[in-house]
C-alpha cells in the first residue's frame, strides 16, 4: 500500500478517523491500532504476518528474560541469542541468495561442482526466497529495543501488546525512519490527548513528500536516470554524467519523501518520531553528510556498532580506520545482497578514514581551509565523492559501474537524453533539501494559524498541484527493496 495511492489515502482516513475516536479507550485502540498496522503490512504480502508476530514474540520476551535475570552471564546469553536470530532472520531472506551464489560459483571454478547453471536459472529452492519488505527496518527497530533493554536505558514495553504495535506501527513500518523503541514505545502505551495537533508542520511534510517523490524523483528517474543506467553505452559523457546526478537527487527525494511523510502522518495521529533527513548535500564534509542522511540508521550503526567497537577511542589511526571500515561495510552489505552495495559501503569508510588523516595532517600544521570559498569547495567535492558512491550503489555491477565511468570520457558523443528541464529538474530537488529540519517552520506556523476551512483548500489545491505536474504513474518507492 503505497503512500502515493487512493487505497493508502482511503486506508490513513479510516484509521485517523478511529484513532481519535477510541483514544480515550487506550487499551481498545491498540487493538485497533494493530489491526490496522498488521492489514497495512499484510496487505503487500500477508505470508510474512507471522514473521511480523515471531518478531514481536522474540524480541519483547527476549527483553523480559534480560530484564528479569540478575546474572550477567544469563542477559548477555538472551541478548546474543535475540541478535543472532534477529540477524539470521534478515541473512535467510535476504542474502540467501547472495551467499548461495558465491557458494556455487567458487565451486563450479574449483570444478567441485558441475551443475552450476542449474542453480543459477531460477529452478533452484533459493531462488524461491521472497525478501519481506521492511524486514531491515523493523527488525533494526526490535533490536534497539533489546539492545537498550540489556544497556539499562529503558525498561520492557508494559505488555507484548504495547511492543507488538511498537514494532508494527504503520506510518514508518516499510521504509523507515529507523524508530528506537525508547523514542516510540512510551508513546504508543501511553496515548495522550494533545491539545493542539502539528497540523501545519504535518501537511507540510505530507506535500512536501508528495513533491519530492511524483515530481522530482520519478520525473528524474523515467527522463534520465533508468534509461542511461539500463544501457550506458548508448550514451555520452553528458548523458552520464547527469543520468549520475540524477539519480543522487532522485535516491533523496524518493527516501526523503517516505520519511517526511512517515513523520506528518504520525504527527496528525498524535505522536513525534524524529527527522531522518537534513539537507545531507549541503554538508561540507562526509562525517556532516552521515550526520543529515538517513540519520536513523547511522546513529543506529554508531551507537549499536561503531562505539562498541571502539569508536574512535581506539589505539591509534589504524584501530579507528578498522571501525570506520567495519562499520561502512556492513551499513553497504545491509542495503543489499550484492558487492556493489559492499563497495558503496567501503567508498565512505575510505571517504572518512582519508578525512580524519587529512583533518589531523591539517591541524598539525596549523593550516585553515576556512572561508566561504573554501566551504563552496568542499561541499562541491562531498558532492562528487557521494556521487561516485551512487554510481555503485545503483550499479548492476562492478562491470556495469566501471563501464559507465568509462563513459564520463566519451564527450563527442551527441546528447540524447539532457534537456534544460532535466536539469532544471535536478536543481530544484537539490533546493528541495531547505524543506527539511526545521528550516520552512514559519511557512507551517502560518499555516497553522489559518480558518481550518482555508487550511483544507489550500491543501487540496497543492495535492492537485503536485498530482499534475507528475507523471502518469507512481513507482515504488526505492527503499521498500531495502
């Protein structure tokens, strides 16, 4: 159920309509409220309902145990176990395949294994492996629960009941952001009569999102970006080279879009989830640009995998640089099953390791690079660094990807596919980032002052708006793959 369709907007009326009129009735509305969050999610596949259920049955009496038991040894065996089976779930559905290939691949080299095609022509058991959507995120959601459980930083859900809708809430079920159960589960057990509701800020993000995703990022994605990343050798040096770009800004504003919509739903229904997005390409270093993008999940790898690795309090350069890696390698590996992913991952380890040696060589020396020239510089160069990454992340393969940076250097070949309005497109996502934080709340606070009448109008006239100037159609939103 897209947040883009009618049956989403038919679907969000009914149980907005439901969740203010049972909320004074608490324990009735989480029953309401998890019925409709299990038919959202069931509603794309209902088969991996039960992974849904086991998850919330793992993790919330997995919390308990740990919380109960006095000896260290009985909460750190409970919380290896939950990881393990937490982890091991998301390395079945997805990375089975992965795994299994490179299996039989080295195999069929080593001439130990004979039928390899056979394994790779789709008649395998493997093959049959369906990747439930959203499984990275709400299982990454569950461990922060145990995870914070185990450390002291919280106390167990009041009833499988308030963890179960914790874990199922719909508005960020599927796509994130990444919602720590310390931020969310109080809320959700405990629902409150709000005075006054965000509405401005919550329409905001709702359009907003709207915007980014049916008029930027599928107009980039069906003009430019899907056609040269489908067959680069029909294409220049120009072509590629925006078709690159493109999909930079395309892969925010379809992410970015999911999380501020995610964020205004919430509001409206009475709960505040934080920001997942803040304007990432206007960082001017790599460490700022993970600060801004996808914020949930790397505070999640900082604080769940970096700093218990050490962080960056380990013994010298060399023991920080294996952290960073580490922890780049497996942020890469959990966007996918492939070793473009792994390699995007490795590019901002290396980013940021090469970052940190030329900032500690710099200060050493008492050299600034300050100035806003210097500052135009280095956004520029985080910029084309990013992008290089992308072209990995969104590459079939390595060949794929290589062969279209060999084509950065084909400039007699005559464009195709770049027009002014490719281009205008591409800037106006790029501004696009000043919608996010904090930065338009005077535009919603206006908003919020107007005649609920007014207020309604104007919305629909903006819906309209975004509606027509997008094209026919809404593709999936990129990271339900994730």
């Amino acid at each position: 159920m897209n947040f883009t369709s009618i049956d989403f907007a038919l679907f969000f009326l009914l149980v907005f309509s439901l969740c203010w009129a049972l909320r004074k009735q608490v324990t009735v509305w989480k029953w309401v409220m998890l019925s409709a969050s299990w038919f959202f999610y069931g509603y794309w596949d209902w088969r991996f309902l039960g992974l849904l259920g086991g998850s919330s049955l793992l993790n919330h009496f997995s919390a308990v145990g740990i919380e109960r038991s006095k000896n260290p040894h009985t909460r750190k065996a409970l919380l290896v176990i939950a990881v393990i089976l937490n982890i091991g779930s998301i390395a079945f559905f997805k990375y089975a395949n992965f795994l299994f290939d490179q299996v039989f691949w080295v195999g069929n080299k080593l001439g130990a294994i004979s039928n390899y095609n056979f394994w790779m022509d789709g008649s395998d058991f493997v093959s049959l492996i369906v990747l439930p959507v959203g499984i990275s995120f709400f299982t990454f959601q569950a461990m922060s629960y145990v995870f914070d459980v185990y450390r002291g930083r919280m106390k167990t859900a009041d009833s499988l009941l308030d963890f179960a809708l914790y874990l199922a809430f719909f508005p960020q079920l599927v796509a994130g952001p990444i919602v720590r159960a310390i931020d969310l589960v109080g809320q959700l057990a405990k629902p409150r009569v709000p005075a006054t509701l965000d509405v401005g800020r919550a329409t905001a993000l709702i359009l907003g999102g709207l915007f980014k995703k049916v008029v930027i990022a599928n107009f980039l994605s069906e003009r430019i970006v899907d056609p040269v990343f489908a067959n680069p050798e029909f294409y220049g040096a120009a072509d590629t080279l925006f078709a690159i770009y493109g999909y930079a800004i395309q892969i925010y504003c379809d992410f970015s879009a999911y999380s501020d919509m995610a964020i205004g739903f919430c509001l409206l229904m009475g709960f505040h989830i934080p920001i997942n997005f803040d304007a990432p390409y206007l960082a001017d270093s790599i460490q700022k640009f993970w600060r801004r993008w996808h914020i949930s999940l790397s505070s999640f790898l900082r604080d769940y995998l970096y700093i218990p690795l050490g962080g960056s309090r380990g013994k010298g350069e060399g023991t920080v640089a294996r952290n960073l890696m580490i922890t780049f390698l497996l942020g890469g590996l959990w966007h996918g099953a492939g070793w473009t992913f792994i390699a995007w991952g490795a590019l901002h380890g290396i980013y940021l390791t090469v970052e940190r040696w030329g900032g500690k060589f710099l200060a050493a020396r008492n050299i600034q690079w300050d100035g806003p020239v210097a500052g135009v510089l280095r956004r520029v160069a985080v910029w084309h660094l990013v992008c290089l990454s992308w072209l990995f992340f969104r590459g079939q393969s390595f060949g794929h990807a290589w062969g279209m940076l060999k084509t950065l250097g084909n400039w007699d070949m005559p464009v195709e596919l770049l027009t002014w309005s490719v281009v205008f497109v591409i800037g106006v996502g790029y501004l696009a980032q000043l919608l996010d934080g904090s930065r338009c709340e005077k535009l919603w606070n206006k908003f919020e002052r107007m005649h609920p009448v007014a207020q309604g109008v104007l919305a629909a006239v903006l819906f309209v708006a975004v509606l027509g100037l997008g094209p026919k159609g809404v593709a999936p939103f990129i990271y339900f793959q994730f």
